[in-house]
C-alpha cells in the first residue's frame, strides 16, 4: 500500500501572471489552489480535479511535476 502513495505524481504550481482583470471563476480556482500573488506556489497532488482547476487558470500558471 506504500507504494501506491509514493507513486502519486505531486504538481507545482506556480502563479506567473496577475489575476487583475480575470473573471470571477478564475479568482476563485486562484483562490482554490492557494495562490494569490505571482511568484508563490504550492504543491498538490495529481489527479483530474486538480487538473481541472489548472486548465481554467492555465494561461496565468505553470506547471511542473516533482
């Protein structure tokens, strides 16, 4: 059961761009992820409601697996 933990793919993600003249759906998956400012980042597990956060915020964040 061990392994099956330590193979989830963990994302980061990064806020490159301001959320300053976004819609309110993207304020708020901004807010979802925990982001908030450019340049901050969190980390979070990989799985298709993340992935699905990331895709209506992908123009204003990167994405990179650790």
């Amino acid at each position: 059961m061990t392994n099956a933990i330590m193979s989830e793919k963990i994302l980061r993600i990064t806020q490159v761009r301001s959320i300053i003249g976004g819609t309110k759906k993207q304020r708020a998956t901004i807010q979802a992820l925990g982001l908030g400012r450019p340049n901050y980042h969190v980390d979070r597990q990989d799985n298709p409601c993340t992935r699905g956060q990331i895709r209506v915020v992908q123009h204003l964040v990167k994405v990179e697996e650790v």
